[in-house]
DNA sequence: CCCTATTTGCGAATTATTCGCAAATAGGGT
DNA sequence: ACCCTATTTGCGAATAATTCGCAAATAGGG
C-alpha cells in the first residue's frame, strides 16, 4: 500500500510523524488558497492552537510550506510546492496562482547595483488588482 | 517661509493637519526601514497607539504610505515615495532599497494566462538574502 | 514491548490591534 | 481673533493573535 503524501513529505525530512502534524499538512493540501494560522485552527478543532503554531514554524524551517503576505497584514500559509506567486483582487480577496515568475533580471540588477548585499536566495511577489466579477459592479 | 514636507503632504489630500500625524510622518521620514506600528508608538511615546494605527491606516488610504511585508510577518509601513523595493537580510533584518523594477513582462504575462483577472493595479516584491557581513561568518 | 526524546494539550501570559465615547482641537466663517 | 462644529484624539477596556511553561501523551528505535 501506498504511502500518503503527508507522510512522505514528514519523512523525506526525518520529522516525526503524528496526528497534529497530518491535519495541518491536510489543511494546507485541501485548500487552494494560502491559510492564516487562525483559519488552520477555526478548520482542525481537534488540534491546540498552540500546536498549529508551531507546526507552522516548524513546516516553514522544514521547507514544507512557506510564509505568504497578502495586502491584509496577515501572515499565510501555503504548501512549499513549487514556485508560483498570487494574483489577488483587492476587494474581495480571491486568489488566483499564476507561473512563470523570471525575476532573475530584476534581481541580478539589484544585486549589481547593492552595496551591502552578494547573494539572493528568495524572493516573494505578489501581484494585486480587481478580478473580474469585482470590476465588474 | 517654507511649507513642511509633512503639511504639504497631508493638505494636498485634504486631510486635517494635526500633532499625531504630523509625529507619525516624521517617524517614518526619519528611518531608513520600514517601521511596525509598535515601533512607531514606542518611539513616539505622545501619540496613543490607537491613533497610530488610525493614523496608519489613514496614510495607506490616502496614498502617503505604504504597507510592506517583510519575511517576519509584521506589517511595516513606509512613505509612499516611489517605485522601490527592498533587498532584506534573513539573518539580521537589515534593508537595502533597490530601483528598477521592470515587473511588467511578469505581469503581462500573468494576465495574458489568468482565467478570473483583466487589470493588475499594483505589486510587491521583496528579495531576500544575507548581507556582506553576515555572510562572511 | 519498553524506553526516552519529542511533541502535544492546557491554561495562562504576552503582544498586537480595535472599539466606544467623552474631551480636545483644526479650520472655515464672521 | 473668536465661534462653532465636524473631526480627531486619548483613554480604558475589549478583542484577537501569538507565545510560554510544564506535565502528560506518544512516536519510533532497540
Ligand atoms: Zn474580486
Ligand atoms: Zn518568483
Ligand atoms: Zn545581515
Ligand atoms: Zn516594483
């Protein structure tokens, strides 16, 4: 029998594998949008808040998932797949994930023009506007 | 005799000049980085926080400021100057602005594949890496 | 199955952000 | 300069978000 994809993603990385940790990977696997530990904890109630917290941090040094900065301020939560970035309408919040993200111009300019810095190693962007159904009315 | 850059910023938008704001913009004129709200109301001890954050709010409506997002997770907020970004060390938080950002090929393209989006109104884009002296150790 | 290092849950402390409302005040009109 | 009123502020307290300490639970190696 196949092994899931949580608990591979745990193991490829020698972290344990338990109840808490699986729910919050699912969490972040059942949803298309990225999460705010809140909403983590308000979907899983049978996991302690405190828990999330940390499994959270824990994912994020792991490289299981990374951090994502929408307008609002709060911090979120995606699967670390692979490198995408978000379209998200400023009114009503829906995300869309879009590719081809070649910033190495952008950043190899910057590099070129820094004087404190030598290396890059991530990035993040996020593009906003107003999806269709919202710039519509 | 001359208007202050803060009075003109704020009558220019029709917006009441007062104390608050007037401590407000200077803290964030006076610092190089972007500054949290709490770093702005332990600076500026005579100003409430709740205005702070009123005062914040205000200033990104009205287009004087700007939220950024820094890998920490905490909104920061900086003067709506002009078309920069920032390169941030992971290691120790320091910021460098960078220019040129030519953002638009990934935009375009972006919009040319989106199902739900016809107008990107804005963007963020942080690059991340360690700096000269923290790479050396 | 046992043993131990790790992880979790719980309760409570911190920290961040927001509210309601009465007092203070900026700015237009006189 | 003085009034008047709509706005804005300060205060105190509520709410929300995040973190801590520690005893109890448990994953996984032997
Ligand atoms: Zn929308
Ligand atoms: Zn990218
Ligand atoms: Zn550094
Ligand atoms: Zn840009």
């Amino acid at each position: 029998m196949k092994e899931s994809i949580e608990h591979k993603a745990l193991r490829e990385r020698g972290l344990r594998i338990t109840q808490p940790r699986i729910v919050v990977y699912r969490a972040l696997a059942d949803v298309k949008a990225p999460l705010t530990a809140q909403e983590i904890v308000h979907s899983a109630r049978l996991v302690d808040q405190a828990t999330v917290y940390r499994t959270l941090e824990l994912f994020v040094e792991a490289g299981i998932a990374r951090k994502v900065n929408l307008q609002s301020g709060l911090v979120r939560y995606e699967l670390n797949s692979d490198d995408h970035h978000h379209l998200t309408c400023t009114r009503c919040e829906r995300v869309e994930d879009f590719r081809g993200c070649h910033v190495e111009k952008i950043s190899s300019h910057a590099l070129a023009h820094s004087r404190f810095f030598s290396t890059i190693t991530s990035h993040s962007l996020e593009l906003f506007g107003l999806c269709n159904s919202c710039s519509r009315t």
